[in-house]
C-alpha cells in the first residue's frame, strides 16, 4: 500500500464570477513516487498533481469525498471555498486513516495560514508547510496513524464519506480525455504517455 501525495489545494470556485475567479493552485505539497520507475516519475508526479487539481476544484465545500481512478484514490476534504487537502493512495490504503490524515493536515494548516495567505499564493508550493514532509514518510506504513485514528474517530463515525469515481465527478459534458488535453499543467511528453497507455489498457501506471 502506498500514499502517492499529500497536498493542500486552492480550488478554482467555479461558481464565481469568471472574471474574479483564482485558478486552481497546490499551494503546498510533498509527494513519494519512490514505487515508480525513475524514468515514469516525471509523468506520474504531473498526473498526480493533475488529479489533485481536478478533483479539489470539483469537491462540495463541507464535503469528505474518496474519488477512485483505475488504481489510485484521492481522499478528499474540502474545508472552505478556498481551501482543500487531498491525499492520493493506492486502493490497498486504509480509507479510515488517509481520512483522519486529511483531516489532520486541514486543522494545522488553518492554524497556521489565513485564507488571505492562500489567495495570495501565486506558483506551485509557495506556502511552506513542513508537517507535510513528517506526514508522507510517517504515514507509508498505516499502522503508525493509531494515535490519530483513535482521536478522530468518533468525530469521523459522524461524517459521510462520498465515494465516487473520476467520471461520476466530472461536470455533465466533460470527459477525462478533453480534461487533460486541454491541461497546461501537462506536458506534451505526459499526454502523450497517457494516450499510448490508454490504448494499450495500461493507463493504471499512471492513473
């Protein structure tokens, strides 16, 4: 079992006005693709930070979401109009502690920025947020998140937890395939990996 991503995301409000809307930003992150080969991580780490992106941007404000794509799944906790933390997994990764993790990440961040310091952040990981690194090496192995699983798990027991796919979340008339054609987050060498897994039935390397 692996945990991919651990990141902090200001979505796109896509109910606002587009003239006064910010564009999606992890705003601060920190990311093990140690499992991958040296020469996928280039492309898997721009996949990854393209689910995040996409599935933050989408998420409900006040909603918990698990969002699966093929072999991954990002957990998803969208505290504000602003603000939201995903953590990307395999499937094998216990849901229960990559939600308390979320929800971990969420209260320290918050205690630590205001939203005026997230709107303000202007490229990828500006906002320095170490526990981030402590979090994604402590947290590989699940068993070590006992201590936060049995704090919030009572708190937890009284969320619903949506679980959902990539294509259920996606707006009526978008499909994955435009989605990432259109991305500028993506390079021409990503895309085109995409593509070629996809035909080939292997798009699970990466997504």
């Amino acid at each position: 079992m692996k945990l991919y991503q651990l990141a902090v995301v200001r979505p796109c409000d896509l109910e606002a006005p587009e003239q006064t809307r910010l564009p999606t930003l992890i705003v601060a992150s920190q990311t093990d693709l140690s499992s991958f080969s040296f020469f996928q991580r280039g492309v898997a780490g721009e996949f990854v930070d393209f689910l995040t992106s996409m599935v933050a941007e989408r998420a409900e404000v006040g909603a918990a979401m698990a969002v699966a794509k093929e072999s991954h799944v990002a957990h998803v906790l969208r505290s504000s109009r602003n603000l939201c933390v995903v953590a990307v997994t395999d499937t094998e990764y216990p849901a229960m502690v990559a939600r308390s993790l979320v929800g971990k990440i969420t209260s320290e961040f918050r205690e630590q920025y205001n939203a005026d310091a997230v709107d303000n952040a202007t490229v990828k990981d500006q906002l320095v947020f170490d526990p981030l690194k402590q979090y994604i090496e402590k947290y590989q192995d699940p068993q070590q998140a006992d201590t936060i699983m049995k704090v919030q798990k009572e708190l937890d027991d009284t969320k619903a937890v949506m679980h959902q796919t990539i294509e259920s979340l996606l707006q009526r008339g978008e499909r994955l395939d435009t989605l990432v054609d259109k991305s500028k987050d993506l390079s021409f060498q990503t895309k085109s990996f995409y593509k070629t897994a996809k035909k080939t039935n292997s798009c699970c390397i990466v997504m």
